[in-house]
C-alpha cells in the first residue's frame, strides 16, 4: 500500500485499456491463421468427384427419397446418364428415356456406375 499512487495507477490502467484491442485483434489474426491451417490440411486429403458428360452415375436413394427408407431396401437407383458437370460438383442427369431428372445434383450423391 506504501507504493500505491492513484495518479499512476490510472494511467496505467488506461493504457492497458488501449491495448486490449490489439490484442483482441491479434488474437483474431492467429485464430484465423489456425483456420486456414486446418482447412488445408483437411482439404488435401478431400477426394473431389468430377463426373464427365455421357457417363452413366448411380444416385443416392436417401437423397432422392423416391422409394421409402427401410432395411432391405435399395441404397441407390439408377443408372442415370450426366448431362452437365459443372466445377462446384453439380451434376444434371437424364433418365434412361432422354427426359431430365429433376433438380440438378450434387457429386456427394452420385457414384459412377460400372455395368
């Protein structure tokens, strides 16, 4: 208590005060860092699918929900024909017939499709 000084404890006290958002914001900053480091190191092991126009791809049957979900039912359906591939992963098919299956759909739900 001999060495408290008001005077100077406030000031101190305000600088601090001054510093807390730079050190907010270089906390910001690492945690972002962190972010990009984990992203990176995820996505080099993601396996992208790319499905070419005119092959033939099998379609989830979850997704789909065209038959009902049970135990022994089917887990996928098709065979479908791709149509166009875009680079985000949607894919639009057509039925055997030549009509389009409703609804564009992304790679996540398809599988290729070996006869």
């Amino acid at each position: 208590m001999a060495a408290y000084a008001a005077e100077v404890n406030e000031e101190e006290r305000r600088v601090d005060l001054d510093l807390v958002e730079e050190k907010r914001d270089m906390a910001a900053a690492k945690v972002a860092i962190y972010k990009n480091i984990l992203t990176g190191y995820y996505n080099a092991r993601v396996k992208h699918l790319r499905f070419n126009p005119g092959g033939l791809v099998l379609r989830k049957n979850s997704v789909s929900r065209t038959e009902p979900q049970g135990k022994l039912s089917p887990k996928w359906e098709g065979p479908y024909r791709v149509v166009e591939s875009s680079q985000n992963g949607y894919c639009k098919l057509v039925y055997r017939d030549g009509s389009r299956v409703p609804r564009s759909w992304h790679a996540e739900n398809l599988k290729l499709y070996h006869p």
